[in-house]
C-alpha cells in the first residue's frame, strides 16, 4: 500500500519512517511512504503556502493553489485511485474501525492542516475525507498523518510478525480472533519472566499450561479492564450472560 504525505515540513517525518515495525515494513516493500513538501508546488518565486484570511481575522490560512496542484500531482505520478484526507480537528474522529476501513484502500494521499486551517476550495476540489485524531489542538496535521499511516500499516497483511496481532489489538472490532481472544475490548494484563518480582507474582493460571482456562481469564481480565477504564466499549463486545452475572452487571 502506498502512503503519500503533503506537508510544508518534510523533514518532520524523515526518522520516525525508518524506525521499527514502519521501517521493515518499508524494507520488505509491504507499503510506500512518499513525503512531498507542499512549497515545491507553490505558484510564485518565493514558494507561498499561506496567506492571510478574508475578511480579516488573526493568523494565516494554506492556500488552495499549492495544495490542490499537490494532490493533482501525485494522483497522476504515483497512484490516480489514492483516497485523499485533510487532517483536521473538524473532520470524523479516526478510530480503529476508520483503521480497517483504510487498510483496504487502494493507497492514501495525507494533507497535514495547519496554522488557522486550509482555503476551504482544499476541501471542494480535492479532499476525500477529513479525520481528526481527538479533540485536542496540535500545532499541524504531522503527528495526525503519522498516526493514521501507523494504525492503518499495522493491519496491512504481513507488516506485524503475526497477522493474528493486530486482530487481537485493543479497539479492534469485535469477534472471537484466531486466538481466542476477543477483539472489541481493552487488552487484558500481560507478564513475562521472572515469575516473582518484588512481590507481585505472576497470575498462576498463566503459569498451568492449561490453554482453555488462560482464554477464559484473559477474556475475563479484559472485560474487568474494560469495564473499569473504557465501560463505553462494552456495548459492543458481546457479553455472556455468565460473564454478566461474574462481573455483577444488570442485564
């Protein structure tokens, strides 16, 4: 799957692509990141990306003209059937099941937003689809654009070292994995060696070999979990009655 990115900051994005699960990624050829830089389609000598708003009004807003011929540009070098999203705080809050929906795009064009916005004609001639990542302001679409190229590349098949992971990763939707885990709910708690450390041991189920109960408590550590930390997600995670009644919920 190919990513491509139009900021005025190329070089925000230059180490965190070659770092980790990303940079293998990139390595085996599973997905493409291309990072074009926003001024080198501005239309005047000095490379203007922003200008000040109409009407008047504090701050700048990113002109239409270099970011439109951006998009134009790429769609007809690298990928024409690329979807293209305007990171922004008032697009559709980016979640996991946005994630899935994207995995299986034909490739995505990111426009990284900044200062007071973008002229709205960006939105008219060429966005696809605008996505916030919460509601909280950031000083531009960069850390946006990286967080939806790495949820998305994460459920690209053969970019995690086990396709069954990202199946089982919190916010997954829900569904019985191939593991047994069900997805839909926050992770259950999870230990590795020694089995003692200063004081707190290690769940003795983990520890018995008997892989049909280590499913049930897992599910059961993650229901509580999710119960305790996020209870709005239990809608949707298909409780047992028996499960119900153990963690003392009405029905």
């Amino acid at each position: 799957m190919r990513f491509d990115i139009l900021t005025i900051f190329p070089g925000f994005f230059e180490a965190p692509f070659k770092q980790s699960i990303l940079g293998k990624a990139i390595e085996k050829g599973l997905i493409k990141i291309g990072v074009h830089n926003i001024r080198d389609f501005a239309l005047d000598k000095h490379k203007t990306t922003d200008d000040s708003p109409y009407g008047g009004g504090d701050g700048m807003v990113m002109k239409a003209e270099p970011i439109v011929t951006g998009v134009e540009s790429i769609k007809t070098n690298f990928n024409p059937d690329a979807k293209v999203i305007l990171t922004t705080p008032q697009g559709k809050r980016f979640d996991q099941q946005m994630a899935s929906e994207l995995a299986v795009s034909k490739g995505l064009v990111i426009i990284c937003g900044r200062y007071e916005g973008v002229d709205e004609r960006v939105k008219e001639l060429a966005v696809d689809m605008e996505i916030s990542v919460g509601d909280y302001i950031l000083s531009g679409g960069e850390m946006p654009a990286m967080i939806i190229v790495d949820a998305v590349s994460r459920l690209i098949p053969g970019v995690l070292g086990s396709d069954i992971s990202a199946k089982d990763d919190s916010f997954s939707p829900a569904g019985v994995s191939p593991s047994g885990v069900y997805p839909g709910l926050l992770e259950y708690p999870q230990y590795t060696r020694p089995e003692s450390f200063r004081g707190f041991k290690v769940p003795e189920i983990l520890l018995s070999g008997n892989h049909q109960e280590i499913k049930k408590w897992r599910r059961l550590e993650s229901i509580k979990r999710t119960c305790e930390k996020r209870p709005d997600l239990l809608e949707r995670a298909g409780l047992t009655e028996e499960e119900r009644r153990q963690l003392g919920m009405r029905n």
